[in-house]
C-alpha cells in the first residue's frame, strides 16, 4: 500500500496524506469550529517545520480530517485528532487514531500518550475503546474569554500491543 496515500474501507471514502503548507489555512479553520482552544496557523506550521507527522484525510476534494503526532524516544503523543463535523461518527478519526499507531509502533515506540478535556465524552470514548487508559489528571488554564472556568484534562496513555502482550506473557 502506498504509504502517503492510501485510501481506507469507511462510509465516507477517505484518501490519507500528509498535511502540507497549503492545507494550513483550511486545517485552522477547521481547528476553529472543533475545540475550545484551537491551534492556530502558526501552531501548525510550527509543527510542519519541526517535523511532527500530520496527516490530513481528504473526502470528495475536501480536508475533513486531521491529525499531529509527535515522537520521541520509545514513545509518541498524539497532539491533534479532528474530523469535521459533517463526517463525525463514521469511523474516521478512529482509522486516523490506528494509523498514527500503527506508525508510532512500526517506529519503535512503546506507549502514546494524549491529553483530553474531561468534558469531551466523544474523544474519551474513542480513546478508550482503542484501548487507552487514564493515567494522570491535569489542571489546565481557562481559554481567553472564558476566565475562572477552569478546566480539567485527564492525560490517557495507551500500551502497545506488544508491550502489552509481554506484560501479559509476565516479561515486564
Ligand atoms: C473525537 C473525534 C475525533 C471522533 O471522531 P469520529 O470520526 O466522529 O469518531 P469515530 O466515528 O471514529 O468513532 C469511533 C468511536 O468513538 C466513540 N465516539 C465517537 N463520537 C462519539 C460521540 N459523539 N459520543 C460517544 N462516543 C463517541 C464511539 O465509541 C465510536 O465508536 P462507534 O461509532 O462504533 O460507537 C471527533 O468527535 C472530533 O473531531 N471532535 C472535535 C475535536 C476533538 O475533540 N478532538 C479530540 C481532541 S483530544
């Protein structure tokens, strides 16, 4: 399969690429609409030019799904996961979520982390059903506009599959 460009068996028929410079513009607007505090341009052409994995997922000429993946020694985070709301809950961004694994396992790494809002039921529960576990809470600051609201965020953490399975075999 072609690694840049691979298109995946959903509802929605999704080709995967990696982001580029000109998807900025459409990305943050898109980032805009999905969270509470959004990247903006500059936060993603920070993470171009650093050399993040960023992927988008294209549907009918149109970017309807995103996602920034940072690795580091034996491990990865997962820094962005947005589908647009039109194409929600078909599977898509959990196929981006398996990609990104899959590549952060095929380059070694042993655990992903993430961080997710308490008060985002649809992200917790997608991480939780691919098999992520709380590990940590974390005071984060209010957006702007929003002062003394202070929110909550859970980082989660999820085992790969074969450090899992050497845990089970008693091996760690
Ligand atoms: C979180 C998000 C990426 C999920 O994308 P999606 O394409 O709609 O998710 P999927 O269709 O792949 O759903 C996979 C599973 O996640 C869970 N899930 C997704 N949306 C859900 C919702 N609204 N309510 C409850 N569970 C939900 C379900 O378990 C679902 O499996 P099922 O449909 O078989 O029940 C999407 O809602 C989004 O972009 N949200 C705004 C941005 C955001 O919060 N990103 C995460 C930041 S940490």
């Amino acid at each position: 399969m072609n690694a840049t460009l691979a298109r995946e068996a959903l509802a929605v028929p999704v080709l995967w690429r990696p982001l580029s410079d000109s998807d900025i513009e459409t990305v943050a607007a898109l980032e805009r609409a999905a969270h509470v505090a959004p990247w903006t341009e500059g936060n993603f052409r920070d993470a171009l030019a650093a050399g993040y994995a960023m992927q988008v997922g294209v549907a009918d000429g149109a970017i309807v799904a995103y996602g920034v993946l940072l690795f580091a020694p034996g491990e990865a985070q997962l820094l962005n996961l947005t589908v647009a709301p039109e194409v929600r809950r078909q599977g898509i961004g959990r196929a981006l979520l398996g990609r990104f694994l899959a590549d952060a396992g095929a380059r070694g790494a042993e655990q992903c982390f993430l961080e997710v809002r308490v008060s985002n039921i649809p992200a917790i529960q997608l991480y939780a059903r691919e098999g992520f576990v709380p590990v940590a809470r974390r005071k984060v600051r209010a957006a702007a506009g929003r002062a003394g609201k202070a929110g909550r965020a859970p980082t989660m953490r999820r085992f790969e599959e074969r450090w899992q399975r050497r845990r089970d075999e008693g091996n760690l």
